[in-house]
C-alpha cells in the first residue's frame, strides 16, 4: 500500500460497513416485511422459510468460493461485482409478482451476498494492522449487530407507510453509494499465488450446503422419515415411501466427506484448495470458526420468529414492530463503546464471553415474556440485552479467528469464518423454524380435541394456521363462530415462538461453552503484520 493510499483507508472503512450494511440489512429487513408478502402473495409457511432461506443458503454456499476468487482477482474488483448483482437481484425482488419468482430473486441476492461479505472482512485483514485491525474489526462487527435491528426498523417503516417491495428497493440507492465510495476510497488488493480455482471443491461444498438446509426446512412438510407429503415438481411424483429428507441429509453427509477429502488430496499434492486445511491448525482459528458456528445458530433464527408473533399474535403494526425491535439495535450501538473502553485491557476472548452471556441472558428474557397478551414494555430490556450481547461478541469473535492468519491467506480464512457463521445462521433460522412451526402445530392439533373439534376440521385449521405463518388467526378472530379458535391459535403460536426462543437460548449456551476453548494467551497475541503475497 503507497503512503498516499493511507488517508484513505479509513474512509474506505466507512463505505466498507455500508457494503455488510446492505446484505444485513436486507436479511433482517425481509423478517418484519414477510406478513405483507404472505397476504398479497399468498405464500405458505413453506415458502415462508424459502424467501429466508432462499438467499441464506446460496450465500453460505458460495462464501469459500468467492473468497477465494477474490483473492486471485481483485478483493475490491469482487466487492463491487457483489454489490451490483446484489442490486440488480433486488429490482427482481421489489417488483416479483409471485412466491416463486421471489424466491428466485432471492436466490440470486444470495449470489450477490456471498461475494460482499469476505471480501470486506478480507479488505479489512489486508489493510489494516495491529490495534488498528482490531477497531476495524470492531466497527464491521457493531455495523453487523446495528444493522440487524436497524433492518426491521426501517422494513417496518417502508411496509407500513408505503409497500414490502420498498423493503427490497431500498438496496438501490444503498448500491449506487457504495459502488462511488469504494471506487474513490478502496484499494485494490489481491495475493500474487495465482493459482487454478479448485472447482470441484466448489461443487462439492455447494451439495453440501443445499441438501442440508433443504432437508431442515422440508422435513415437517415431507416428513422426517417416510412420505407424509408427495414431493412433485410439475408433472413429476416423488416414487418412494421413504420421505427425500433423509435422502438429503445422507446427501450433504457424503458431500461434506467428499469435500474434506478431495481438498486434502489437493493439499499433499501442493496444489490450491478451496479452503485452506492448513489453517485450522491455527488453534484460534480452529476453534473460533467451531465457536462461531454454534453461536450464529441461536443469533439469527430468533429474528424470524419474533416478527411473526408480534404481528400476527400481539398485533403490532409493522412499523411498531421495527419500533420494537430498535432496543435491540440500540444494545449493539452501545455495545460499539463498551468494547472500545475494554481494548487493550480485557482479552478479546472474555468480551465475546461476556457478549455471549448477555445473548444468553436477553433471549431467555425474551422467552419468559412471550404470551397472546404480551405489552411491549417487559421486551424492551431483554431485546437491549441481547442487542448488547450481539455487539460485544460478533466482532471481537471475528478479530480472535482472523488474529493469527497471514494476510496473503486471509481471503480463504474470511470465506472460512463467514461460512462459519453463514452455515450457522442457516441451520438456526431453518432449526428455529422448524420448531416455531411444529410446536404450533402440535400445541393447537391438542387444544383443538380438547375442545371436541372433529379430526377434519381440526387439521384444516392447523394447516390455515401452520401454512400461513400465523396470518390466518386474524380470519378466525372476525368470525364469531371461530374466534374461541383463534385464541387457542395465538395461544399456540405464543407456545410455538417460546420453544424457538428457548431453543436460540440453548445454542447460544452451547456457543458460549464452546469459547472456553479459546485461550485467553491466544487472543491477546497481535495479529500478523506481515504482507508476504499480498498486492496492495
């Protein structure tokens, strides 16, 4: 990097954070947007989790592989590629006319997605260094924890006073700021090993992603084990008893086999692999990607639940929904100075098990307060919490993974720990999801006999509910004749969002145990300051 390329790097910074601004804003923006989308485009509970999981399955597959395409072609030259076919995938999004297509949309923000994210963090790996690494690191993790509360704020403004579709068309001006701004203010980097792209690792890992979330998220539909629905896809019937979703798991098993496999093949051989094996002998890194993981199961899932509740139980609007939600994002921003005073005083692995114990602490709160009747009041502290806990932990975990990692690896060790944490966010929106929905489901099937419902009835109106992620208790609720109906409902959804909370409140547990193999002494090591590959 010249001397005269430094001024600018903190200002390159600044339209860095905007870049993971736009894909987590997006994400968390969609939660408070999906009850107007399931009434005009009249989608299932199904298709619920697919607008979701559409987009966060795609990103998480394709993280390794843009991470490593960034560093043989251009970091900056990858980020500004993202950005614009992330644009592009959000017109898609904002003028779909129905489920399908959105989802689609979605999937192609995913793509989008998947090249932002590494490239920003392994931006931030190659520029900065020492304490200064850490207070970038600091601000892209607070940009993270902020924007994901900020997200249903603004989502909740633009669906109430306007349309859900603005919650996809604000990403266009977001874009245009950020392709300007990195253009005048970022650097391009890239490694000078310029090696062939291992493509089939990148196969490999995207079978193993797909099957595996698919799996999560179908197997209420198709069954766990045998065929409780028959698959079909146009003209075409699924021909066994046995449900797909086993087959998928063995699927993403045999793919995940195959993966480590071949890549350690390719790394005796000494040529490039997709992800650099070699890398988790580096114990921080090792065992803060096992720690970011588990974490990131219990810290996005919840969302999903919570704006469903709030709308479709409590009754909130979704802008008071946002409102809400704005705690959460206040915790986070005060988190930003809370760990600001800490550097340099406390390890960086004692922030994230204090961050990780607020997590814990928040959405336990949240969990004991959920009811059909619930008030805002009671949620506001434990939502602060939590946004506290997410603030302190995200990016203080970052900086512990990417501590001892040389720069002219930090594109596959930014892939690796944004994998981490995607594969997380992944199976915990599709595990939380799951529960949210099957506990429902259950908890109203029982209420529904106690009250003498005949079977046939009783599974109609399991399945209205089920189906359209809780929008259908407001029909209940207008006819005299169903309203008792609709109470045992939202008792059931409260149920249903409780046992998801509880849920996200165990696996940030086992997070923050997992972080006790993260050694305080490792932490406090300064990051590598060496360059060796690195083209700046």
């Amino acid at each position: 990097m010249t001397e005269n390329q430094l001024p600018r790097r903190w200002a390159g910074l600044v339209f860095i954070s905007i870049a993971v601004s736009l894909i987590i804003v997006d994400s968390t923006i969609v939660n408070v947007a999906v009850p107007s989308i399931v009434e005009e485009l009249d989608i299932s509970s199904t298709e619920v989790q697919w607008v979701q999981e559409a987009y966060t399955l795609v990103f998480a597959s394709f993280l390794l592989v843009f991470g490593s395409l960034a560093d043989r072609f251009g970091r900056r030259r990858l980020l500004l590629t993202g950005v614009v076919v992330f644009g592009a995938a959000s017109i898609a999004a904002a003028v779909a006319p129905t489920g399908g297509l959105l989802i689609l949309a979605r999937l192609v923000q995913g793509v989008g997605g998947a090249m932002i994210l590494p490239t920003t963090l392994s931006i931030i790996n190659a520029t900065f260094r020492g304490r200064e690494r850490g207070i970038a690191f600091a601000v892209w993790g607070s940009t993270i924890g902020g924007m994901a509360a900020v997200g249903p704020l603004l989502g909740g403004w633009l669906t109430t006073a306007f349309s859900w579709r603005w919650a996809f068309g604000i990403n266009i001006p977001l874009g245009v700021v950020i392709v300007i701004g990195v253009v005048l203010t970022v650097a391009e980097s890239r490694s000078d090993r310029v090696e062939r792209i291992d493509g089939i690792g990148a196969l490999l890992s995207v079978l193993t992603m797909a099957p595996l979330v698919f799996g999560l998220i179908e197997g209420r539909t198709y069954g766990w084990w045998t065929v409780d629905t028959v698959p079909t896809i146009g003209a075409w019937t699924w021909p066994f008893a046995l449900s797909p979703v086993p087959v998928a798991f063995a699927l993403a098993v045999i793919g995940l086999a195959a993966f480590i496999a071949w890549g350690i093949a390719r790394q005796r051989r000494g040529r490039s692999t997709l992800l650099a094996f070699d890398l988790f002998g580096i114990t921080s890194f090792r065992n803060g990607n096992i720690a970011a993981a588990v974490v990131s199961l219990g810290e996005f899932g919840i969302i999903l639940a919570l704006p469903l509740w709030l709308q479709f139980v409590v009754g909130f609007d979704a802008l008071q929904t946002g409102l809400l939600l704005l705690s959460l994002a206040i915790g986070s921003f005060v988190a930003s100075g809370v760990a600001g005073a800490l550097s340099g005083k406390v390890a960086p692995v004692w922030v994230v098990r204090g961050g990780l114990l607020a997590e814990v602490v928040g959405v336990a709160g949240v969990a004991v307060t959920i009811a059909p009747d619930a008030a805002w009041g009671p949620l506001v502290p434990s939502l602060f919490v939590y946004g506290l806990g997410v603030g302190l932990a995200t990016a203080q975990l970052t900086g512990v993974v990417l501590a001892d990692v040389p720069p002219a690896a930090s594109g596959q060790a930014s892939g690796t720990q944004s994998t981490s944490r995607q594969l997380g966010a992944a199976l915990g929106v599709a595990i939380l999801g799951t529960v949210l929905f099957s506990t429902t489901a259950g908890v109203l099937a029982s209420a529904l006999d106690d009250r003498g419902i005949p079977a046939a009835q009783r599974d109609q109106v399991v399945s209205q509910v089920v189906d359209s992620a809780g929008a259908a208790i407001a029909g209940l609720a207008a006819s005299p004749d169903t309203r008792d109906l609709a109470t045992d409902a939202r008792e059931a959804f409260s149920d249903g969002t409780r046992a998801a909370a509880f849920t996200a409140a165990a696996f940030l547990t086992l997070g923050l145990a997992s972080t006790l193999t993260l050694g305080a002494g490792a932490a406090r090591r300064e990051p590598h300051a060496a360059s060796t590959g690195e083209t700046v």
